[in-house]
C-alpha cells in the first residue's frame, strides 16, 4: 500500500513538472510573439574610439524590436567596416546606434588620417563650375585663372594632387544619402611648402579641378607646375 502511495506521488510530481515546463516554453514562445523578438548585434567586447569595427567585436542576440526600434544597426552590414566615433567607447553588451559608427571619410578627424607624410588638408570652397565630375579619391590638377587690368592669366599650378573628400554644405560626403548632392567645399591633400602659394592663388584670382591624366594613379606626386601663372604668384608673394 504504502508502495503504491509512493508511486502515484512521484507519478504526480512527473506529470505536474512536464506540465510547468510545457506552460514554460509556450509562455515563452507566446512572450516571443507578443513582444516580436528580432535578432540584432551587440559588442563583444570594449570597442576604442576610432576603431574599424570587425566581425570579432559582433555578437548576435534576439531583443524586442521595440527596445532597438530605428535607432541601433540590426545589419552586419550597417556595422562592419565603419569606425567608432573619436571620443566615444562602446563598451562591451552595447547595441551598435547609428550615430555612434561613421565611414571613415566622415570621421571628424577622417582627411587627416588620409594624408600622407609632408602633406597637409587643404580646403577648398567649390560647386559644379570648378569642380565637375572631381569625386573623393581621384588625382585632379589646380587651374589657376586671374584677371588684370588688361590682360588675363590662366595656368595649371599644380598636378596630380589627391582628393580626400568633396562635401555639401552640411558636411556631408556627396555619396552619403542624406546630403543634398551639391558640392560646397573639397578637401585637398596638398604637400605642405605649396599651402601658401595656393593661399596666394584664391586671393589672387579663381581656382578650378580637374581631372588629371593620371585620375587614379596611386603613386602619382603633387607636382608644382613651373609656368606664367606659377611666376606671377611667386611675384606676388615677393612684393607683400
């Protein structure tokens, strides 16, 4: 008797437990449904500022989407390949939020990690007339034009120089779908003996880009282009 008491009394606890986990996992699923879990990324570890984001520092987690609603990056492909901002750490368990990942060229400090040794930034004030089809990454030559009294001059000053970014004027690179795709200004990476000599020529006269011939040629050097317009501005710098 007291045998047959004990199995019905563990039988019971069997069945009574089997059902908390089966209320368990359908209150799980119908928490799942109800709150529209949606799979997303956090940070494996400590990312540093100005970091290129990796795939080791991803995590993949599943969250309610209205906790991460439009604000965190729920691709890799949003996340991959972009850099943590100057003065801001995401530290580890932390959602990716779009404002916290910049391309590199839009970094605050982003041209000035593009330059090379001896060069400097450059920035130039343009639009369509000056600058046509010149876009980030190209060799481009600077024409310089200046009218005098009764004559005018027009020369190349300098070839192949290499452009870093060409922005609205919001700031925004052109390629970026929220900038308003007119040019304002283009940064220049420009050898740093011909900043004043380029200085002289935008308050002599008008700048222009152009292409160069050597548009994407990696290894091409900023050359100072010996001629009338490169004589004239080297006058002007000997009178002041």
């Amino acid at each position: 008797m007291e045998k047959s008491v004990l199995r019905t009394g563990g039988l019971c606890v069997l069945v009574s437990a089997a059902i908390l986990t089966a209320l368990y996992f359908l209150f799980r699923i119908m928490v799942a449904h109800t709150v529209g879990l949606t799979p997303v990324y956090i940070a494996s570890k400590d990312i540093p500022p100005r970091t290129k984001i990796t795939q080791e520092y991803l995590t993949e987690i599943s969250v309610p989407y209205a906790y991460i609603q439009d604000y965190a990056c729920a691709s890799k492909d949003d996340i991959i390949g972009k850099y943590t901002e100057i003065q801001g750490m995401i530290p580890a368990g932390s959602l990716f939020y779009k404002r916290m990942l910049f391309d590199e060229e839009d970094l605050p400090d982003g041209p000035v990690t593009q330059l090379k040794e001896g060069e400097t930034v450059y920035t130039m004030e343009t639009d369509l007339t000056n600058t046509g089809s010149v876009a980030a990454g190209m060799r481009v030559d600077i024409q310089v034009s200046v009218t005098l009294k009764e004559s005018y001059l027009s020369g190349c000053l300098l070839e192949n120089v290499r452009v870093i970014a060409v922005k609205d004027h919001k700031g925004l690179s052109l390629d970026d779908p929220e900038s308003t795709g007119m040019p304002y200004f283009t940064e220049l990476a420009v050898p740093r003996e011909y900043i004043d000599l380029l200085k002289t020529a935008e308050l002599a006269g008008k700048l222009s880009l152009y292409a160069s011939n050597a548009a994407y040629d990696t290894e091409s050097k900023t050359v100072l282009k010996e001629g009338e317009i490169t004589e004239y501005l080297y006058g002007i710098r000997v009178r002041k």
